[in-house]
C-alpha cells in the first residue's frame, strides 16, 4: 500500500516527503511492523522523531506532537503502518 495523505489521518507505509505544508499532529498510531523496526521523521525545522517498535508487537501509540514544519520527511519506516493524526487548530 502506498502512503495516503489525503483526509485528516495520513497513512503512512514508506520512506519519502508527506507534501503538506505546516501541519498538527494530534496522535498517531502504528501497527504490524516487526520487533526493533524503526520510524522517523524529520521536519523542515530539524525536529526529528524517532519510535522504535517494541518486542512484544504491541501498538505503538503517539502523543501529539504539536506543529511540525512542512514539508516533513519520513526518513525510516521500519514496516507496518503509521496513522498520523492531523488537528485544525
């Protein structure tokens, strides 16, 4: 599945450039990678973000991250998929 950024929740399977200006992340969620697999991402501003999947394969849920500079690039994407949450305000 490719990513999906379109609508108020990106999904995310792959490593490149969500194409979106500034952005509110609320929350996400990440689903179906395997033990130790790593997602990243890093926005225009330099923050970078970085999960690591845990070994029991649980969820790995996100608190919100605030306001991120676009474009963000997702520099590892470990396997599974990420759902990032976008707010409005």
């Amino acid at each position: 599945m490719a990513n999906d950024f379109t609508g108020r929740i990106l999904k995310i399977t792959t490593t490149g450039s969500i194409p979106l200006a500034n952005i509110k992340v609320k929350g996400g969620t990440w689903t179906g990678a395997a033990a130790g697999n790593v997602f990243a991402i890093t926005d225009e501003a330099g923050r970078l973000y970085s999960w690591t999947f845990p070994a029991d394969g649980s969820q790995v849920s996100f608190q919100e991250l605030g306001w991120l500079s676009g474009p963000i690039t997702i520099t590892t994407m470990g396997g599974g998929q990420v759902n990032l949450y976008l707010g409005t305000k």
